[in-house]
C-alpha cells in the first residue's frame, strides 16, 4: 500500500513547503490517446493547492499530514451530471515530483485505473517557488523580481518539464483510456492594480510574464505526451486578479494560508467553468 506525507513549515510560506515519503511508482509509457465516452466520466485529481481546493474553506489534513481545503474545481465538477470524482488525492505544496507519489497512491487504492476517464493536474508552482518569487516582486526592484522570474523558468524547464512528462506516462500506463489534463495557472495580479495589491503594475506584468513562461512549460510536457491536453485558465481570470474590481484570487486574509489561491468564483467560474468544456467532450 503506497503511502505519502507532505509537511508544511507553517502559512508564511504559503505554496507549503514539503517532505514527501512514498514507496512504489508506477513504471511504464504512455499508450494512445483516449477516445471519448459516453456516460459517466470517472474524475482523479492530482497536484497542488489549486486542485486541493486551497483558498475557500477550512484547511484540513486529510491524510498524513496532506493537506487541503474546499470546495474547489474537483467538488465543483462533480456537480455537473455525469460526473463521478473517484479521488481527489491532491496536496498543499505538492511539485510536479510530488504528483507522480499521487498518482501512485490513487493507484494503489483503486482510484486510478483502466476505468479512469480524466485525470487533472496542477503542478509547477511549488518548483519555482511562486511564494519566494512574489515576494522579491513585492519588496524589491523590478530588477530583482525579473531575476526571481528568470530564475524560475530555467528551474521549469529543468525540473519541471521532465517530470510532468514522466507523470504523464505513468498516468497513461495506469489508466490506459484516460484523457490527462494538463491545467495551467492564473495571472495572479492585476497590472493596473490599487493598494489591494503587494506588486505594482510594473512588478505585476513581470510576474504575470513569468505565470506565461511556466504556463508554456507546461503545455510543453502535454504536447509531447499522447494522452495529455493543456487547459489554459488565464483568459477566465482576465479582469479578476488580485488589485482587480472583482478578483477571483485571495489576498489579505485573515487565514494567510488562502493568499494566492482562487476564491469560490474562482474555482467555479475559473477552473470548472474552463474544465467543463473537456468533460462535455468525454462524455460525447
């Protein structure tokens, strides 16, 4: 029976920090890519703090020290007709590394398997330290935060593009039929942003830039796996970061632990609301 911890160093770091124990992966390659349904879409969720519903709800441990809050896109999904979440086996503070220890235990368990028609994934933030990165963006100059930005990337494609790619192999060896979603993130900040917001406009734009680089990095490691798609969110959020009228990301709350992540529209309106479309596609 696989296993697997994270530990957080408390809510400063807010992405999480993590120490992860896990035995057991799954070997193999990717097979060919799924064909469409037509009743019940079977739903695993993997990732970060995006898909672990991070920034509504209460934070609550759900297993060894895995934490999540909610709801988030994965409860928001289940909602619609037709839609069945086996597992939403997803992390505060998970990397890319980290998804692949999930995607073992939703194997191991029974989640994940040949009955699995989509699998989501947010990961890719936490490997380059978004938190560390908003912070030099906020409390330095636009040198310093371009740099942070810079230094990101090179840890994207690096780190994060391999093991995406090695996921989504074993996501496809383990579940041979499914359709792996590839989810990208959020500008977080709006470049005309008011005293709601740490970065100014100029800051904003650069952080924004380097969500693009990250975002591409990601679509990257789908274009080359056979059964994966990148979902992009950005254009949902337009309007809504944070600094905006109506942002859909938290900041300034009482629980800091919810800076950064959606709010309710968010994950509703921003990530089911883009998700949506892919699972009326499986379900044709």
């Amino acid at each position: 029976m696989t296993s697997f911890t994270f530990g957080r160093k408390g809510h400063a770091k807010r992405f999480g920090a993590v120490s992860f124990l896990v035995a057991g992966l799954i070997g193999g390659s990717a097979v060919a890519p799924a064909s469409a349904h037509s009743e019940t879409v079977d739903l695993v969720v993997l990732g970060d703090s995006y898909s672990a519903g991070i920034g509504t709800g209460e934070l609550a441990a759900k297993a060894q020290g895995c934490f999540a809050s909610g709801p988030g896109y994965a409860e928001y999904l289940e909602e619609r007709p037709g839609v069945a979440l086996d597992g939403n086996f997803a992390c505060a503070g998970a990397t890319a590394k980290h998804a692949m220890q999930q995607a073992a235990a939703a194997y191991g368990s029974g989640a994940l398997g040949a009955q699995t028609d989509l699998v989501t994934v947010t990961a890719g933030g936490n490997d380059v330290d978004f938190s560390a990165v908003i912070l030099a963006c906020a409390t330095q100059p636009a040198a310093v935060c371009q740099t942070a930005v810079d230094n990101g990337y090179e840890t994207a494609r690096a780190q994060v593009l391999p093991d995406l790619q090695k996921l989504y192999g074993q996501l496809g060896a383990a579940a041979p039929d499914a359709t792996i979603a590839a989810v990208g993130y959020p500008h977080l900040f709006s470049t005309k942003a008011g005293s709601a917001s740490p970065l100014s406009p100029e800051a904003a734009e650069i952080f924004n830039e380097g969500v693009d680089r990250l975002n591409g990095v990601i679509e990257e490691a789908a274009d080359r796996s056979p059964q994966a798609v990148y979902v992009d969110v950005t254009e949902r959020f337009e309007r809504h970061g944070i600094g905006s009228p109506a942002p859909w990301l938290n900041y300034g709350s009482a629980d800091s632990y919810r800076d950064f992540h959606p709010t309710v529209e968010g994950y509703k309106k921003g990530y089911a609301g883009e998700l949506k479309q892919l699972v009326g596609d499986l379900r044709r």
